[in-house]
C-alpha cells in the first residue's frame, strides 16, 4: 500500500506541513511522503514511531479524500444520538417551569441531578441521562442553566417581590 503519484501542488502543501503547528497534520504529511519515497507502512512506523494502522489510515484516507485528510475528524461515532430528543425538549422546558415538588422532589430547587431523576421518571429519557446531558438539552433550548434555576415559581403571592429583581 502506497500514495499515488503526487501532483506538484499536493507535495508543496504535504511539505508546508511538516511545519505545522497541529501533531496530526505533521504526522500525517510525514507517514504521506516517505510512502512516496517507496516506504512500506512497517518501514514508516520504524522511522517515524508511528504505528503502521495510523499509517494505513492515512493512505487510506488520502487516497479517499485528497488532501482533506490533513484535517483532523471528530472520533465521536457518525450513529451517535442525543438521549434527550429534540421532541423532549420543550416538556423538559414545561417541567422546568413548574416547582420540583410537584414531582414528589424534596427540595423546591430544581438541581441536574433532580431534572435528570425527574425526566427519566416522565419518560423523556429512556434511562437516568447524565448532568451533562440536561446540561446539553438546556443549551439547545437556548438556555443557560443558570437562567433555568430561575424559572421556578412559588404560590406565595409575594414570591415575586420577595425574590428580588430577575437577572439575565
């Protein structure tokens, strides 16, 4: 397994590479030229102490995608969803605006802990998700967690003065 022959372009911006601040591109532009120098993936990982699978990774990738593969991918899986739908959102923001005792919590404060607990009970998660999944799921709504700490009400009438003034 070698590198095609490479266009004149392609070797200046493999070369310039080399300097790169990025490990990955300069990796990468070393294991893509000694392959044109007639190395083996074994020869490389010799020379360059890179294992000979990222080398065959990246001729496959060149031959796949050109000089794209200098670009460094996200390792997240491409069949990776998100555990709190885009439909559960607006039933979290609901729950989220009414008192956590309403769901039998013992505190009146919502907490991620407690509106993780809370949305797997209601159904809009299909496990216990994470405080970074709520986290995620508030930040999609539009909403920062802080803001949403606010949204709880009490049926005292003078909650909201008692309150004080809203922030943010």
């Amino acid at each position: 397994m070698f590198v095609r022959e490479l266009q004149p372009e392609e070797r200046q911006v493999l070369e310039a590479g080399l300097r790169s601040p990025s490990g990955f591109v300069v990796r990468r532009c070393q294991a893509l030229l000694k392959s044109r120098e007639g190395y083996t993936p074994r020869q490389i990982q010799a020379l360059l102490g890179q294992s000979d699978q990222s080398v065959r990774n990246a001729l496959r990738a060149f031959h796949a995608e050109g000089l794209g593969c200098l670009e460094q991918k996200s390792c997240r899986p491409k069949s990776a969803q998100k555990l709190l739908a885009d439909t559960a959102l607006e039933p979290l923001k609901e729950m989220l605006h009414q008192s956590p005792r309403l769901f039998g919590r013992p505190t009146s404060v919502w907490t991620l802990e407690g509106v993780a607990q809370v949305a797997a009970a209601q159904g809009l998660t299909p496990r216990l998700v994470s405080d970074e999944t709520i986290r995620d799921a508030l930040k999609r709504l539009g909403v920062g967690w802080k803001r949403a700490k606010r949204w709880i009400s009490s049926p005292d009438p003078a909650y909201a003065r008692k309150r004080g003034p809203e922030i943010g």
